[in-house]
C-alpha cells in the first residue's frame, strides 16, 4: 500500500467511528434537555429520574466523541498537507468558529450542568442543559459547513500568486444551499438516533417492569420516556424523507457523477425515456462498457428522473457521459476515474435507507402499542426495540460512507456547470472559480510522511479505538441495565449555596 491509501483508511476509520458518537450526541442533548423541562414544569420525581437516567448516557458518550474528534484534526496537517495547504485558510475558518464557539459553549455548560445539580436554582440549572442543547448542534452546523464546502467549493476564488484558495464571501460558505439542505438531513438523522435510543431503552424497561409486576414504574417513568423518544422518532421520520428528497435533487445538479454511481446509471437513456430507479444491481460502469458492465434487478422506470426533477421523462447524465465531460475538462490521466466507485456508492445508499426502516418501524409499533395511555407488555416489542437500537448508528455510518465516497475522486470536487443558475456558481464550464482538488494530489508527499509512518498511526489508532468502542459499549449496556437510581434525593427547588461543599458528581 502506498501513503494515499493508508491516509484514506486512516481517515475513513477515525470518521465513522467519531460518527457512531456525534448524532445520539447531538439529538440526545436536546431530548434530556426536554425530559429536564418537564421536570421543571410538572415537578414530578418521574421526570427528574428519567433526566438523570438519560443524563448519564449522554456524557458517556460525549467523552468519547470528543476523545475521537480529536484525532480528525491532526489528519489534516499531517496525511493531508497539501489539502492543508490549498483551501486551508477556507477549511479553518468553519472548525475555528466551531471550536472557539460552539464548543466552548458547550463543554463549559456542561460543566455546570454536572456540577450544579443542587447548587443552582432549577431555572437557572435548566438553561444549562438548554445551552448544551443548542451548542452541540451549532458544532453540527460549522463541522457541516466545512464539509459542505468540500462537495460545493462556493465563496472563495484561487490567487494567482500563492495558487492557493481563498475566502470570497463567509456567509457563501457557511450558507450554501447544500450546507443548509445537509445541516437538516444531519440533524434529523440525529433525532432519529437519539428518538430511536431513548425509545427503544425506555420501551425494554417499560415492559421488563409491567412483567415485573411494577406498574408504577412502568406507567409513571418508562412511558413517558418511550413516548418522547417515539414523537421524536417519529417527527425525525418524516423530515428525513423531506431532507433527503431535497439531498437528492441537490445531488443531480451539483453533484451529477455521485447521482450516477447511486443508481448504477452507466449511460444516458435517450432523450425523453428518463432513468429509472434501480432497486439492486451487481458490476461497474467500466469504461467503454456501458450498460452491459451492470446487472440491473428490478428497476422502476421513470422513477429516478421523477425523484431528481419531478418529471418521468427528464434527463439524468449516465457515467459515461460524465466522465468524458471531466475528462475533456481535466484531462484522461489526472485520476484514474472520474466516475466515483459504482458499487460501494450504490449499497451504502440502500444500506442507509435499510437501516433507517428499522427506526421508523419501531416509532408505527411503538405508538400504537401506548395509544390511549395504554403500557406495552409485549415482548416481541421489547426484543425489536433492542434489535432497533443499532440500526439508525448503523444508518447513519452508511450514509456518511455514501457521501464521501461518492465525492471521488475529488477531494474538493468542482462546481458544475449550471445553467439555469447564478452564473458566478457555475456556467463558465467546469470548476469555472477554479478550485478543484483530486483526493490523489491532496495527501502529503510521501518524502514528508512515508509509508511507515502512517501505518504505525492506521494499526495504533485502529486498535486504541477499539478499546475505546469496548469501554463505550460496556458502559452503556453496564448502566443502561441499572436502570433508574430510585434512592437518589430530588433536589431543593431553591439551591444550596453552601460554598463550604466540595463541587461533585456521582452517577
């Protein structure tokens, strides 16, 4: 393996496994925020037991999203420098607003959260949570943001002189259309996690206690934590099919090559056929093969031009037809192709879809089964609503996976050309402000950081992330399994201001 693979593996691991952690994070801090303001409203014990429940679960894992978070920014100056070097000053201005800001605002918060149970007014101890709440998804949005600018490289322009990119306009970057449509597909992908998370816990232990005998706790807690989990569950739902929707129009336009890969489109149906929607399929679009590289099974025609333009018979550009487009426009010998890899991009797509009907499922059995101020007491639904727990983290892996490699072979993929567009975005041909940036020039010179050097780095983080996704997963099942601390005292409604008490916390 040379350096260029090695980095991309090193990268892809860090990613997806930092991402198991970010949207339960990011949904899960503003449903605890909930649970503590029903707490706050009602006065009742239940709800205090399920934030603290809840509560627990939350900082488990944000420790270790920000542990694995750190080791994505090291990557980009070290295995990718020449990344660094080329959109840098564009790159870094996102994550510093998300570090310097949102983050800061968060870990401080929390802070105080943990600490000021009992010592703060419950008001004021309530707007904590809020900020951590509201905190972690601006991190979402300038982490997005960033991203967003690799797929869609709008607001800045290359200088001539340092043939280096630069900022044109801020709020170009952080505003883009494909920012503000991935932000919403992001955040409702988190709800649906963390909806999915609290549901399918509080529904195991809803039907573990009325087995028990232990109806109280079963009506007076776990139901009115599953029923938060479910309604968010199931508002995440239905905005993910709009967000996506609107992912996937985006996606023709802007982004036709990873359109293609999708949907093992190899060559451009005839003008006014339009393309169908292929449920799966098995092969390549190799070059100079057309269709015949790709066994299409079960296909429903029209649907993929009906889903891209709301029209049955509209265009939609095949792989081959785009890549003599970026062929003519960078040249045959700059990648390898310019078509991204067909079959990871076409699965990982589906896989994501899959995984999600699991959580959409739970949300159709789980408010049905408590309609009407009804407790489950189904062991089918318990046994399901732990089978569901994985399958949004799962999911959302998947879709994460079909973003970035459906970027390639771009590290910074150029602008295409749109005609029905503000011109500055593109009727000018190709990547018309001139930033475009194959993966394969991005990773540092292999003089600088050799192959040993990044296999150490692959082998050491693979197996200390491995650790550390054992000492996650024990912890969350360890406590999760311990259900409520029923001998925890409630807290006074005004605060203690003994400042004679040491500042501490126990779950």
């Amino acid at each position: 393996m040379d350096n260029l693979t090695l980095a991309r593996w090193q990268f892809g691991i860090t990613t997806v496994y930092h991402f198991i952690f970010v949207p339960l994070t990011i949904g899960l801090s503003l449903l605890v925020a909930v649970l503590q303001t029903f707490w706050y409203k009602t006065g009742k014990d239940e709800w205090f037991r399920l934030t603290r429940f809840f509560g627990k679960l939350l900082l488990i894992n944000f420790a270790l999203g920000i542990v694995t978070g750190i080791v994505q920014e090291f990557q980009f100056g070290m295995n990718w420098s020449e990344y660094s070097r080329f959109v840098g000053d564009i790159f870094g201005a996102p994550l510093a607003m998300e570090a310097l800001a949102a983050f800061f605002i968060e870990s401080t918060f929390l802070g105080i959260w943990i600490f000021g149970w009992g010592r703060l007014s419950r008001g004021v101890h309530l707007l904590t949570v809020w900020l951590v709440g509201i905190a972690t998804n601006m991190s979402a949005f300038f982490i997005l943001a960033a991203n967003s600018f690799m797929q869609y490289p709008v607001g800045a322009k290359i200088n001539p002189e340092t043939a280096r990119a630069e900022m044109d306009s801020l709020p170009s970057v952080l505003f883009s259309e494909l920012s503000m449509s991935t932000l919403w597909h992001t955040i409702s992908t988190a709800f649906l996690v963390a909806g999915t998370f609290m549901a399918g816990i509080s529904i195991w232990w809803m039907v573990k206690a009325s087995k028990a005998g232990d109806e109280d706790q079963a009506r007076g807690v776990w139901r009115r934590g599953a029923m938060v989990g479910l309604v968010a569950l199931a508002v995440a739902s239905i905005s993910i099919l709009a967000s996506g929707h609107n992912q996937a129009v985006l996606m023709t336009r802007i982004q036709p090559a990873k359109m293609a890969a999708a949907e093992a489109l190899c060559v451009t149906p005839p003008e006014g056929d339009g393309a169908g929607f292929t449920i799966a399929a098995f092969g390549n679009c190799a070059p100079g093969k057309g269709n015949d590289g790709v066994s299409h099974i079960v296909t429903i025609p029209g649907m993929l031009s009906f889903l891209a333009e709301g029209d049955t018979s509209a265009t939609v550009k095949g792989a081959d037809t785009l890549r003599t487009e970026f062929e003519e426009a960078f040249g045959a010998d700059t990648v390898d192709d310019y078509v991204p890899p067909v079959m990871p991009v076409f699965w990982t797509f589906r896989l994501m879809i899959v995984f999600g009907c699991f959580s959409f499922l739970l949300a159709l059995w789980g408010l049905w089964s408590l309609r009407g101020g009804r407790i489950a007491t189904s062991p089918g639904l318990a046994k399901f609503a732990v089978l569901s727990l994985p399958m949004p983290f799962l999911g959302a892996a998947a879709g994460w996976l079909f973003t970035e490699l459906g970027r390639q072979p771009w590290i910074v993929a150029p602008l295409y050309p749109q005609s029905d567009t503000d011109p500055a975005l593109g009727t000018g041909g190709l990547a018309p402000n001139g930033l475009a940036l194959p993966t394969n020039i991005a990773v540092s010179p292999d003089s600088v950081v050799g192959v040993p050097s990044v296999a150490i780095t692959v082998i050491g983080l693979t197996l200390v992330y491995l650790i550390l996704a054992i000492a996650w997963f024990y912890l969350m099942k360890r406590y999760t399994a311990k259900g409520l601390n029923i001998e925890e005292s409630v807290p006074e409604e005004k605060a203690d201001l003994d400042e004679s008490k040491p500042l501490t916390f126990s779950y």
